[in-house]
C-alpha cells in the first residue's frame, strides 16, 4: 500500500492541494482537509473498482470532504446564531479575510474573478475551478461532480455569466471591489 500511496501523492498532490485550496481558500484548513482526503484514500483504495479514472475518484473523494466541511460549518453558525442574542447589526457581520498572500493575482480582472468566484452557486464554483483552473475535460469534471456532461455545460455557462455579470458591475462602479 506503500507505494501505492506514495504514486498518488506523487501525482495528484498538487492538483488535489490546489482544487481544495481554491475551494476554501485557507492554506491551514487546506492542509487539514487534504489530510482527511488521504485518509479516506487510504481507507477505501481496496474497494476502488477502477469504473472511473484514479484522478476522478481521488478529485470526487476531495470534493465530498470540502462540501462536508463547509455543510459542519454551517451547522456550527446556526447553532451559534441560536444560542447567543445578536442584534440587527450583528447579523449582517461579514467575513473580509483578505486572499491569501500565497495566491498570485497577475493582474487586478483576475483577482476580481478569484473574488467573485465566492458569489457562484457551489456547483458552479466547482465546475469553473475543475474546468478552468484545474483544465479537467467536461467529462472528467462531469465524472468528478456525478453530472452529466450537459448538467456541466449548463453549470459552465450559467457561472461564466454571472462572474460576467459581477465584473461588469465592478466595472460601472469604477473598480471599486465590492468585498
């Protein structure tokens, strides 16, 4: 199982650090989910039946263990929510953690997407950064989600046109990010 293990790490490390990593954006939290990946890996490797690729088990395992994560956390923010007595303001607090300095934005269009991505339905952020960040086939991504390829078509579309929709309000409003 050793080496089995040590070819996965060897070939799918980074791509699998950087899908979660775009996902959650929190280098720690990464670290701390992609360890929970390979776990499971480890786990259930003896059960994988080859019916998809090695890459599209390991990226489907990656994005079940990111979307758990973000289902316990909200979880955890209602039942904050319930428990202490927030006022009108409170309620609308929002998080404006800054990207992390790790990301390199090249110019200030890409750093708006990267921003805006957060503003996508969750399908649509995974099927943008599988496909477009991560350059995965529409059918691996399909395979990877357990869509269809046209469910990924549309999922596709309809994300690139609301990022368009968000750049250009950005635009009208002189650049200002709306964070």
């Amino acid at each position: 199982m050793n080496s089995v293990f040590n070819k996965i790490y060897d070939e799918f490390h980074q791509d699998l650090y950087q899908f979660i990593f775009y996902m959650v954006k929190d280098k720690h939290l990464t670290e701390d989910l992609l360890q929970e990946v390979y776990i499971k890996v480890l786990n259930s490797h003896k059960n994988f039946k080859g019916d998809s690729s090695l890459k599209t088990w390991l990226f489907s395992i990656a994005r079940h263990v990111t979307i758990d994560h973000f289902r316990a956390q909200e979880r955890k923010r209602k039942r904050i929510l319930e428990f202490f007595d927030w006022n009108e303001k409170g309620q609308n607090m929002k998080d404006n953690k800054p990207l992390p300095d790790e990301v390199a934005v090249q110019n200030e269009e890409v750093k708006q997407i990267y921003e805006h991505l957060d503003k996508c339905t969750p399908d649509q952020k995974s099927v943008l950064i599988l496909r477009f960040i991560q350059s995965f086939s529409i059918r691996e991504t399909a395979d990877i989600l357990k869509f269809s390829t046209s469910k990924v078509k549309t999922t596709q579309h309809r994300g690139l046109k609301m990022l368009r929709k968000y750049l250009e309000e950005n635009k009208k409003r002189g650049g200002e990010s709306n964070e």
